[in-house]
C-alpha cells in the first residue's frame, strides 16, 4: 500500500480522482435537487460519440467529446423548454444518437486501435502529469463559479419563475451552469468511463441528502463521501486489480446503504 | 400621494380565452388591498400580467411611474406565488439559508456578508421564527412555512408586498397572527401590500381597498362602494350580506 503511493501515476490518480469527485459531487448535488441527474447519462453516453468523432478526425477526442457533451446538454434543454419532447424523452433520444454514431464509427474504423474500454468505463491509473495541470484548471474553474453562485443556482432550482422575478439572472446562470455540467461529465469519463459517470455525480448526493441536513452540510457530506469512494476505489483496484470505475461506484453504493441502514434505525 | 403602480386598459389573454379585459387601477403607496374574485376570474393572471410574468394583448403597466419593459428595480417589490408551500420537503435547506436567498437579485455572484445576515435574523424575528431558524425548511408547518416566504421577501426591503392566496392550509388562529402581522408592515413599515384573498371579513375589516376579479376588474374603496362592485363582479347568481358593524361579509347562493 505504501509502496504504491511512491508510484508517479498512482499519485496522478489520487489528486486527479479527488479534484473530480469534489466538482462531480457538487455538480451532482444541484442535478439530484433540479431532478435532472438523467441529464448527465444522456450526454456521458452522447460524449462517446464525440470520443470516436475526435479519433476518426485525428484531434483530442475529449475536446470532440466536450463539444459534443455542450451541444446534447443545451439541445435537451432547448427541447424540454420549447415542449418539443419531455425531459426523459429528448434526453433518451440524444443518449441514442450519440452513441449510435460512436459506435458505428468505431465499427467501421475497426476501434481505430486503441482501447474503447477506457473510453467506457474510465481510466484514472493512465492519468499523466499535463492532464492533471488541466484537470487542476477546469476543477477550479467549476468551483470558483458554483461557489459565487451557488445560491443563485440554488433559487433557480427552488423556483424558476420566482428567481426571475427577484431579478436573479436565470438565463445567463443556467447557461454556464450547463457548459459546468459538461466540463465535468468529460472529466469524470476519464475517471470512471461513460457509462459509470451518472453513478460518480448521483451516488454522493443521493446518500448526502439521507442525512436530511442544511444545504452547506449536505454539501460538505457529498462532497466527502466522494472522495472517500474515489480513493478507497482506486487503492482497492490497484491492489486487487479490480476495475477502477467499478470498484469507486461500488463503495459509493456501500457508503449510501450504510447511511440508509443507519437512518433506518 | 405616489403612485406605485398604474394599469390602463389591460386586456390578457390565456389558452385563448380572454381572462382580463379592460383593466384599469391604480395602486398607492401604502395601500392595503384584497384582491377577490370568483374562482378562475383571473387574480392570479392579473398579478402575473402586472409583474410581466405573461404577455398581455394590449394596455399599459407602468410600475413606479416607468413602464413595464422600462422597470428594472424587481427588488422594490417582492412576490409570494400560490402554493408557495408546496415545494419538495427533503430540499436541503435550513430557514435561515432559505431566507437570506432574499438578498440576492440586485448583483448576481455578490458574498453574503454580515449585513445580509443580521437581516435574516431581524426578519425571523419579526415573523416569529427565530426559533425555527435552523431547522429544515419541510419540517414546518404550513403557518410557519408561509411566514418563512414572507420573512424572505422582507429580507429584500421591498415596498410592494404581493401575495397570493397566502393563508390557505392555516388554521382560523395563524391566520389572524398571520394578519396581524401584515397590518403591522403596512402601517408601520409603510409596505404597500396586494394580497389575493377569498377572506370577505378579512378584506373588508383590514385592508382599505378591494381590487374585485371577474374578467373585468373593478376597484373601489371598502365600504358601501366596493358592495357595489362586488355585485357587479360576481353578478345577479350571488346576494352579497355585508354586516359593517360586525366587519364580515358572505356570498349566499
């Protein structure tokens, strides 16, 4: 166990598995509230398109995947705003698109050589040095503006038509909220993949809001059941060789059936 | 004395039907007014309409003499929505954190400072939850609930305080601590209040106008002039008893 904290990617894979789990379960935290945790399944899986996009014309595939993460995000809303489809339904239809167009790239590319499955289900061991110093950047980024306006965002998600009315600035709000929302999607995929990143944003603040506290315990609780689940899960996969992805998920869902259990009696 | 709000011919219309036609009032400072009016006669649309929450067909809204699309001072008057009440009862927040919320909107991303808080303390302690303050805002009653949203609105020192149906689900004794202390911020604090309400002894004993809703609106002073207006408004179907000395009113069918 001590040996592996001399180990230069293990050390990238704790500081970068931290400073992701604190802005996803921020993030998380408002989506539960806004009761559109969905959202982040449908462009996580949209993303993966972006991915095999970004491979196919030979750029950063996380750059095509951010790209295509914002569009998805601001498309399901445009469509849940303007009555086209329901909240579930356009969110469905853009997790199908997206990843239907990754995958019948990949199939045609014949996976263009490289690893699909970290692009599914994450890498946090392969994190490098640069990535970390961009990580470090996008995660402060995201803090600095969910803690400046946390409160606003918290009035919009309590009542949209009031915040309006107290002259809270709702559309310029939500709209940087939702390039946050995408920002941290893309860096939680490179931690635990597109298909566990709904469970890294939800578990926290699902289990955070069983203690039934004031918002900034409820907050600080999310927020440390995350990192608690980042860095046993990626310990306990490095020792055992366990999936780092699933190993994080599943002792998010333990630290959740605990609280469960013990609210129970 | 200064006009807080002027409404000439305003005419809206919902689901293509018209629900205000022809509106014309004024509202001013310091006046205490009920709003009444048959059940989907348009007082809640009239009050969306004035705070330019839907669009209107035709008329002129003007809000401390500047027009509508002109006004820009939102934090002079504050708003408490039907079933306010009814939010998610597990939401995280304590009532102290759900009251200073009041004080945002003039400068988005501006630090609470301890200003802001001895506010929320001093409004607490006017609305009688002081002692609540810390507690989980679904784990009031519906009294205290509705005091909390007032309480937030007073953090924001509006000088329009407007509510709609603001006592429904109180009981016969909160409700008159309820409006006790909305005559308290009218004549001591000068708050000009619109408030939505289907309590006629109410209306007729505490406020000093009545604003009456049914498609048209008709507004006159409390007294044997807004008798008249109410038989107007709620038309022949309705014989209106109005016992002055007792201070109540009733509709009998």
């Amino acid at each position: 166990m001590i040996e592996l904290l001399n180990y230069q990617f293990f050390q990238n894979a704790i500081i970068g598995g931290i400073l992701i789990g604190i802005i996803s379960a921020w993030i998380g935290l408002f989506l539960v509230l806004k009761k559109e945790s969905m959202i982040v399944d449908g462009a996580a899986h949209t993303a993966f398109g972006g991915l095999a996009l970004g491979l196919l014309i030979g750029i950063d595939p996380f750059l095509t995947a951010l790209i295509v993460s914002i569009i998805s995000i601001f498309l399901i809303s445009h469509m849940r705003s303007k009555g086209h489809a329901y909240s579930d339904s356009a969110i469905a239809l853009m997790l199908a698109v997206g990843f239907s167009i990754g995958l019948a790239i990949i199939s045609v590319t014949r996976g263009f050589g490289v690893d699909i499955f970290s692009f599914l289900f994450g890498s946090i061991l392969t994190i490098s040095r640069e990535e970390i110093i961009l990580i470090t950047l996008l995660a402060t980024s995201i803090a600095a503006f969910l803690s400046n306006f946390h409160r606003e965002i918290l009035a919009i998600i309590f009542n949209e038509d009031e915040a309006k009315i107290m002259g809270i600035p709702v559309r310029r709000i939500s709209i940087c909220f939702n390039l946050m929302i995408a920002v941290a999607i893309i860096l939680s995929i490179k931690m635990v993949g597109t298909v566990l990143v709904v469970a890294l944003m939800v578990i926290p603040a699902l289990a955070a809001l069983r203690l039934k506290c004031s918002f900034i315990k409820t907050l600080i609780s999310s927020i440390t059941i995350a990192i608690i689940g980042v860095i046993s899960g990626i310990i306990i996969s490095a020792y055992y060789r366990i999936a780092t992805s699933a190993m994080i998920v599943l002792i998010l869902l333990l630290i959740y059936m605990i609280i469960v259990v013990r609210k129970r009696w | 004395m200064e006009k807080v709000l002027e409404v000439k011919e305003l005419k809206v219309i919902r689901n293509g039907r018209i629900v205000i036609d022809g509106a014309e009032f004024e509202v001013l400072k310091g006046d205490y007014i009920g709003i009444i009016g048959p059940n989907g006669g348009g007082k809640t649309t009239l009050l969306l309409a004035i705070l330019g929450r839907i669009p209107r067909i035709s008329g002129s809204i003007k809000w401390f003499g500047k027009e509508l699309k002109d006004f820009k001072d939102w934090h002079r008057i504050a708003f408490i929505p039907q079933d306010a009440t009814n939010f998610d009862r597990n939401f995280p927040l304590s009532v102290k954190e759900f009251v200073v919320l009041g004080r945002l909107g003039r400068k988005a991303g501006r630090k609470i400072n301890r200003e802001d808080w001895e506010e929320v303390d001093l409004a607490l302690e006017f609305m009688g939850l002081a002692e609540v303050a810390n507690k989980r805002i679904g784990e009031l009653s519906e009294g205290q609930k509705q005091r909390m949203f007032v309480a937030r609105a007073l953090v924001r020192k509006p000088e329009v305080l407007i509510l709609d149906e603001p006592i429904a689900g109180m009981d016969a004794s909160i409700q008159e601590k309820f409006y006790q202390k909305m005559s308290e911020l009218n004549h001591k604090m000068n708050v000009t209040i619109l408030m939505v309400s289907h309590d006629l002894s109410v209306v007729f004993c505490k406020m000093n106008k009545v604003i009456c809703v049914n498609k048209e609106v008709y507004v006159a002073k409390v007294g044997k002039e807004a008798e008249e207006v109410l038989r107007k408004a709620y038309g022949e179907h309705f014989y209106f008893v109005f016992h002055r000395h007792e201070c109540r009113g009733e509709f009998v069918d």
